[in-house]
C-alpha cells in the first residue's frame, strides 16, 4: 500500500479513503476500478472521489460546526488497488497506530485513526471491516452495498450512505413486476457481493411470481482463467434463451464489456442479424454508469439498459471547488501531491500551456463526476464531523487519545439517519441509457424513482420518452399472458412461470391476467359460461304481468267479470220474469258473485309472488268455486224435485232440499278445508334456483291439502253431472239440466287434464297452466248456465211468458206417452188416487195464477177411465211444476 499524503499540520482526526483506482497517471497506466476499467478512466474516476472527501473535509472545517470547538479534520488517503489483500494490510497500518496510543509511550505515536470511509468496492470493504471490528474503529462506505454488511452481529461498526443490496434487489423485482416481466436471466459474479445479490434477487422473485429462465455465476476476477470460457457459456445460454427477454446483471463493468463482444462474435459467426442481441439489461450500481462496458457496440446493438443508481446529491459545491482548481491550480497543486502527479502526468505528454493542460485536467474530472458518490462521500464526512463536534463539545480533543474511535458510533446514530443496520437508505433512481448516435452513450436520464420506507417501496414514474415507452412494450415471459375468463396450468417438473392457459369451467371465471385458478361464482344469485371473466347475476324469472301469455289471460279474465256483472245485472232487471226464476232466482246472483271472485282469484297467479299472493289465490279459488258449484248443485236438485214422479223418492228430495243450508254445508267444509291447510302447511313463494335463471314461483306448502280441496270441487262437480244428466229430457224451457251436464262435464275434463300436466310442467308458465283451467272452467259455467238465458231474454222475449211456460209444459206431457201407459195398466187405482194427491199437495202458484184445484177421486176400477184420469192429472201436475218452478 503506498502512502500518497500527509496528515495536515494541527490536524486531530484523520480520516481515511480507501478508493480504489487512485493511481499516478491519469491517462496511460493500467490499473482496474472494481477491477473492470483500465487506460485511466478508472484513475480519474477515482481521483474524483478523493478530491470530493478533501473538499468535503474542508467544507466542513471551515462550517461553525468544528470552528465552535476549534477542531479540523485531517485525512490520509491511502489506495486500495482495488485488491483484498493490500486493503488489509492498509487496515493492520491503522489498527497498530491505534494500539500506539495504549502503551506506556505515546510520544512518538501520530495522530490516531477515528473512522475510515470506504470502500467503495464490498469484498475489500467486508475484509477490513472484519479488522476495523476488533478495534470498533468505525467504517462508513460511500458504495459498498453488500447485504451482509449489515449484520451488525457480524459487522458492528460498519456503516454506509446507501441502501444495501436487499433494497436494490427488491427494487429491481419491483420494476419487473410492474412490467409484466416474469421470464429473466440474471449474470452475477462468484463474490461475497454477487452472492448475496444472487440470494437475495431469487428469494425476493419468487415472491412476486419471477421466474429465472437461466443464471450465470462469472468469477469475480478478470484476470482468472475461467473468464473467457464462462463469457462465452453465458453467451450461449442468452441465445439459447430468446424469451428472455429481460436480464438483470449484477457483473462487473468489464465483464459486460467482454460478455457485450462475445454475443456480437457468436451472432455474426452464425449469420443471425444483430437484433437478436438486444435485451432489456438492467443493471445493478456496479455498472450502471459505467459507459465503457459498450466496447465498439453502438447502444442500438445492446437494446436498452436500464440502471440503478444512489441517489445524486447537489454538486454545487464539488463544481465550485473543480472552478477553484482551475483558476487557482497552483495554489492547490502545491498542497495536493494528487493534484501534483496529476499535472506532471498531463505535461509529459502534451506539449500544450499551462492554461489549456489545466483546463483539460479539470475538464476530464468533471467528466468522471458522478453525483451518487459524491452524494455518499459528503454524507460520510458530514457523519463523521457531526460526532466529533459532539463529543469535543465536552472535553478538550486537541489531545491525542482523548477521544476513542468508538465514541464516535452514539453520536452518529443520533445525529443522522443510519438505520439500527448502520445504513441510510435514500432509495434509487432508475437511469435509461441514451445515444445521441452511433457512438456516444449517456446515462444521466433519469425515468425512474425508488423511495424506501421500511421494506415498503414506492415507485414513481415519470418519463414519457419514447425509449422508456417501448421499453414498456417488451415482452419477457415463458408462456403468453392468460387472458381473462382463463388460468394458467403448470405442468409438472417447469418453470411455474411456464404453463398452458385453460378456460374457467362454467360457473367459474377469471378477471385478471395471468391467474392461478378460476374463482367460484356464487351459484345463488349469479352464473357464468365457460370462460368467463366475470359472473352474470341470474336473470329472475316469474309470470310477469307484461308477459305476452299473462296479458292475454289477464284480458279473458277482465272479459269474463265483465261479463258475469253484466248478465248480473240483466238478472236483475229481469228478476220476475219466468226464465230468471227457472234458471234458479236469487242464486244466479251468488253464482255470478262467486264467479267474478274467481276471476280475480285467477288473476293472483300473474305477478312477482309474494307470501300472501301465495296463499291467497288457492284459497280464494277453492272457495269460491265451492260456492258456484253448490248453488249449481241445489239448481239440479230442483229440477229433479219438480219433474220427479216417483212419490217416495220425492218426498226424500223435498225433504233434503234446503237451498241455502246445502249451499252453507259444502262451502263451510271448503273454508275448514283451506284453514286446516294455511294453518299447518300454508303455500309460500320460493325461488327455484336453475342453471342460468332464478324462477320465482308459489309453492303448494301441502299438496294433499291442494289435491283435497280440489277434489272436494270434483265431487260436486260429479255429483251435479249425474243429477243433470238424470234430467236431461226435460222440457225446452227446462232444458237448463243439459247444460249443467255440459258445464260440469267441461269442468271435470279441464282439472283432470290439468292434474299430469301440473305434475311435468315446470318453468315460468307453470301458473298459466292452472290459470287456464280456471278460466275453462268459469266460461264454462258462464256460458252454459247463463249465455243462453240471455239470449232468450234479449232475442226470444215471446218464449219469456207463463202463456208459453205453459204451453210448453203441456206440449211435454202429451208426448211423455211411456210414463202414462205404465201408469195406466200396472198402477193400482189406490197409487193413481195417492199420485193425484201428490201432485196437488206439491203445486206451487206462481203470484198472480190461480191454483189448480185437484178433482177428488177415491176409486178408480175401470181400466181406461184410470188411465184417462192420469193423463188428466198427468198434464196438471205438469203445468203446476212448470208454474211453480
């Protein structure tokens, strides 16, 4: 290690920089930085930072922070030569200076070492901190990035001005991540830095669903055997990989320079067209800066480059101090041996003034300016100034040995930003590179930014450039994205990255690219196709009122109270007339009521159910048919009463009928009926839930207690049709047994046709099915009971009179010649006396008729004058039935 300046006089601390590349010639001689540039470009790169710390430690002298305790900083900067090895025998120089200080004779020791800042490169900075350890000297890196430096169990006085590598790592899969790029190479180097890079990138990758399509291990020396044919591997494998898009690359600058020339070789000796070299390299802080890596390749050659640097700090004071050395070269020159090496090194080699060799010096330092690391070399020095101004606030420091290296960590911690890690963490800028042309490359674009807060990153974009934009649409995966209504399917052994896209089965689906299952649907209320990025909420179905079917019933069964009011009314009118009072009187009136409340009990089967619909129309149905068919139930029992000839079963008949007690009877078992069934098992609405729709529909609660109360109608129905059709020979006018038979015969078929059709239909038409059978039967009724009496009444009012009742009644009797014979030669004179007085006994006036007097007869020997008789009184009894009737 070579010792290139002096301790300043009066100085009390000194600091030492450990920056690699610093050597005497500037423009010919070999050396590496990070062991990756040569031919002085590392030199000047170097020089610079050296030159940052002494005007940093100069700033900070001159600031009232020392100049209140009377303190200045010296410094000893010392070079690496970017080796291991001489940095730890620089760091055993340091330590054994320290340990002057602790013997007995301190006389002939100088000036103790407080801090060290640097390195700048992690495997010398790892090495001495191992050493600095020992003697809790502490160490502050402008540069070294290392995640394992910030194992304080391991490294407890070291401490950095950058984030450490697990942020820049995370960092880096962040921006993959939110490009969509999932299918990455990565280079690193065999180091404790490219190790822990490595580590670090892969497990935080996984996380975000990154997957590495290939990853090359390069040894950390340039000058080891193994590099070239580790380059030229690496090459293959990129080629051999053309959906990698993107690479992330931890490498050193010469490295990539070589690896850049080995993919151009391989691409030019195959005959392939040199867009097959682009990529999307991003680069870590070992190389993002670093221009040189593009060897004789333009930037259109490599692709783009995006790289991660530190945060840039102001260089107003640096460039401040870079105008000074230029107008006052000679004046620094004579205090700076750098400076003085510097200016030899240039005059040797051109033959130009003084002026221009200046010029063209500070011209070339301002070149290899980088801002993070001045940033981070500033920082260091503030750091280190703000603890010794502390700690001499109370004592006197001007002593050597007052003050001991490792009082300086507590007021560093409290006076500035270190985390419990030792690291202050600023975050990142994201640089693209740029050309201007086919040779000169720039890097100082900034499109992007990372802010650290905790292990929380925060992205920021901000670069609308058409570079940056196309680097957007750049496409890194294994396997083309899945679209939604899709999921990926790894196959067994790949890459999860790597994978076929299935389409979601029905009643699954997918609303994002890229997803690794389908979702359920909630099968309750929604649905979805195979395929499907999305549920579709089931479509509710019922029997709406505005559905085509619905408002044709609806108008029938509007029709059909108007009808039933209108004839109710006509009845009205025509109360006293001889048709009204043979139809039945007074209960065509509860028929007709009876019938309009069944129209409206039809109508409830229209409409979105509800819990009291449910209920309402069944019942209001049951009942009010029950009530129709009774009173039709009575008319059939007159009928037979008043043309019944058998005198035994007549009398059984006019002791049975009571009109409005059978009526209250038969309604009064239906009502029982309905409330037994809303009591324990009423109707209910409830929703059937089908593939695609959901049906809203009333269910029966109980169907025996819905097959009762229909069977209770049935019978009566039946029990009307075989009294209507026992009498269905009677008069013209009387005919009225025939259309009961017809009516109830309709009825009867419509509800047994209705039973299996009920049973297999289902859907929303399922109410229509009942609904049409009501109105069946309720036209029925209206149109065999009451149609053809109106007819009479409007059109036929002549048959509308007793005069024709009567002459009607007679033509039927004279015709009825059967019964008069069997009545004539097979009935003692004793029935044909007692059937005479039946009749007569039996006759109802109509107001207004005389009554027929019977003419008494006790004996009746003689054949034919019995028989004579009977057609006598036969013809009578007749006509009274037809007048009371």
């Amino acid at each position: 290690m070579q010792k290139v300046s002096k301790v300043l006089a009066g100085q009390i601390l000194s600091v030492k920089l450990t920056s690699p590349g610093i050597w005497s010639n500037i423009i010919g001689a070999r050396t590496t930085q990070q062991g990756e540039m040569k031919e002085g470009k590392s030199t000047a790169v170097g020089l610079v930072r050296a030159l940052a710390m002494i005007n940093a430690i100069e700033v900070m002298n001159k600031s009232p922070l020392l100049t209140d305790v009377n303190i200045t900083l010296g410094y000893k900067i010392l070079d690496s030569c970017s080796d291991v090895n001489t940095a730890m025998r620089a760091t055993e120089d340091i330590i054994e200076q320290a340990n002057c200080h602790t013997g007995s004779n301190t006389t002939t020791c100088s000036q103790p070492v407080m801090a060290v800042v640097g390195s700048s490169i992690s495997e010398i900075s790892i090495a001495i901190a191992r050493q600095l350890t020992l003697k809790m000297i502490p160490q502050i890196s402008y540069s070294s990035t290392a995640a394992i430096l910030s194992d304080k169990s391991r490294f407890p006085s070291f401490m950095r001005t950058i984030p450490n590598d697990k942020y820049q790592t995370a960092a880096m899969v962040s921006l993959l991540s939110t490009y969509g790029w999932n299918w990455v190479g990565i280079i690193t180097t065999d180091g404790d830095y490219g190790k822990s890079a490595l580590d670090n990138f892969m497990s935080q990758a996984s996380e975000k669903g990154i997957c590495v399509a290939f990853r090359s291990i390069l040894p950390q020396s340039v000058s080891s055997q193994d590099v070239d044919s580790a380059i030229t591997q690496t090459a293959k494998i990129i080629l051999q990989n053309p959906k990698a898009q993107v690479i992330v690359s931890f490498a050193k600058p010469t490295h990539m320079k070589y690896l850049y020339q080995e993919l151009k070789n391989q691409i030019l000796n195959a005959g392939q067209d040199m867009k097959s070299m682009r990529r999307v390299w991003v680069a870590s802080d070992s190389w993002s800066s670093s221009r040189s890596v593009k060897g004789n390749l333009t930037l259109n050659d490599i692709g783009h480059v995006m790289g991660f640097t530190f945060k840039s700090g102001d260089l107003s004071s640096f460039n401040e101090y870079l105008s000074k050395l230029e107008a006052a070269w000679q004046d620094y020159e004579g205090h700076n041996p750098f400076l003085q090496e510097l200016y030899v090194q240039l005059k040797s080699i051109k033959s130009s003034g003084d002026t221009e060799l200046v010029y063209k010096a500070v011209k070339t330092l301002k070149e290899y300016t980088q801002p993070n690391t001045i940033l981070g070399v500033e920082m260091a020095v503030s750091a280190l100034a703000k603890a010794v101004a502390s700690i001499c606030q109370s004592r006197d420091c001007k002593k050597p040995g007052t003050v001991q290296p490792w009082e300086v960590f507590t007021p560093i911690n409290k006076s500035y930003a270190f985390d419990r890690n030792g690291d202050i963490n600023l975050g990142y800028d994201v640089t693209m590179w740029r050309s201007d042309g086919d040779t000169k490359i720039y890097v100082q674009d900034i499109v992007a930014e990372f802010h650290i807060d905790i292990n929380n990153f925060t992205y920021t974009n901000y670069s609308t450039t058409q570079q940056f934009l196309d680097v957007k649409n750049i496409f890194s995966k294994c396997s083309n994205s899945c679209v939604p209504g899709e999921f990926k399917k790894t196959v067994e052994g790949q890459h999860t990255c790597c994978y076929e896209c299935i389409n979601c089965t029905e009643n699954y689906y997918s609303n994002k690219k890229d997803m690794d299952r389908c979702l359920a649907c909630d099968t309750n209320v929604e649905w979805s196709p195979e395929g499907s990025s999305s549920c579709i909420p089931k479509k509710t179905l019922f029997f709406a009122w505005k559905d085509g079917f619905a408002v044709v019933l609806l108008t029938f069964c509007a029709l059909g109270i108007l009808m039933a009011l209108l004839v109710s009314g006509l009845f009205l009118h025509q109360r006293g007339t001889p048709i009204v009072k043979a139809a039945g009187g007074p209960l065509n009136q509860v028929i007709l009521f009876s019938l309009v409340m069944s129209y409206i009990s039809a109508m409830l089967f229209v409409g979105q159910p509800n819990s009291l619909q449910c209920k309402a129309r069944q019942v209001l149905f049951g009942i009010s048919f029950t009530l129709c068919v009774s009173c039709i139930l009575v008319k059939t029992l007159q009928i037979l009463l008043a043309f019944q000839f058998n005198p035994e079963l007549q009398e059984v008949l006019r002791r049975l009928y009571q009109p409005y007690v059978i009526v209250s009877i038969c309604v009064a078992l239906q009502v029982a009926t309905c409330i037994c069934w809303l009591v324990h098992k009423s109707p209910f609405n409830y929703i059937i839930r089908n593939p695609t729709t959901l049906l809203e529909d009333c269910h029966e609660g109980s169907y025996l207690a819905f097959g009762v109360m229909l069977g209770y109608i049935a019978l009566l129905a039946f029990v009307c049709f075989i009294c209507a059709f026992k009498g269905r020979k009677l008069p013209q006018q009387y005919n009225e047994a025939k259309f009961i038979t017809f009516s109830m015969l309709l009825y009867l078929i419509s509800w047994l046709l209705f039973i299996p059709v009920y049973v297999t239909t289902s859907g929303v038409y399922l109410p229509a099915v009942e609904m049409v059978v009501i109105l069946i039967s309720n036209y029925g009724i209206l149109s065999c009971h009451f149609f053809p009496k109106c007819y009479i009444i409007l059109f036929k009012k002549e048959q509308n009179t007793k005069s024709a009742f009567r002459k009607n009644l007679y033509e039927y009797s004279s015709k009825n010649k059967d019964s008069i014979w069997v009545c004539g030669s097979s009935v003692t004179d004793q029935w044909c006396s007692s059937q005479h007085s039946t009749i007569s006994a039996s006759s109802i006036s109509v107001p207004g008729a005389n009554p027929v007097n019977p003419t008494p007869m006790t004996n009746c020997r003689d054949r034919s004058s019995c028989t004579s008789l009977h057609r006598e009184l036969m013809t009578r009894h007749c006509l009274r039935r037809s007048i009371s009737v």
